[in-house]
C-alpha cells in the first residue's frame, strides 16, 4: 500500500498580529502529515505585560490543536476570546502556507 499523501510541507511557518503598536509573530512547526507545535517568536516582556492572557491563550490553543489536528471546535479560556480568534486567524494563515495540497 503507497503512504498517503503529505497533508504539509515539513517546517516552521510564521504569521503576525499586530496588537496596537507591536508585532506578536507566532510560529506553526509541522511535519508531512501533523501539527507539532504552536508557538510565539519571542513573546517580548512588554507584550507579555501589555496583554497577559496572550501566553495562556495559545498555549491552550496549541495543546487542543496539537491534540485534535484540526482548528475546529476549539474552546476559548474566558476573557480571551478576541485574542483567541486573532491567534486562530494566525494559525490559519501558517497551515494555508504549509498546505501541500
């Protein structure tokens, strides 16, 4: 039986919000056919301090994300939801670069 096709290019696949005046990139590692991980690259002490449900709330994105492979379903902590959807939005943007199909 053949293996089945790569669903991604492996790599690192990047994507920014802007959150007023900084840069927050966040980072999509992914081998053929999965999601490794979800991260930020750096997540500054001014951005950490400015807006600091931005750590938690990807880390809870990633570990569903990772966990379920799919961007679907996901549940927002409280009070996070339009950084959560930003972050989402990001995250999209990394897979539609990392998409092999």
């Amino acid at each position: 039986a053949s293996a089945p096709a790569a669903v991604y290019v492996p790599g690192v696949y990047s994507a920014s919000i802007v959150l007023g005046s900084q840069n927050v990139d966040v980072e999509v590692a992914v081998d053929e056919n999965y999601i490794q991980s979800i991260t930020y690259v750096p997540l500054s002490d001014s951005v950490e301090t400015m807006y600091p449900l931005m750590a938690p709330a990807l880390e809870q994105l990633s570990e569903q994300i990772c966990s379920s492979q799919s961007l679907e379903n996901l549940t927002y902590p409280e009070g996070t939801q339009y950084t959560s959807a930003a972050l989402v939005q990001a995250i999209e943007a990394c897979l539609s670069k990392a998409s092999a199909r």
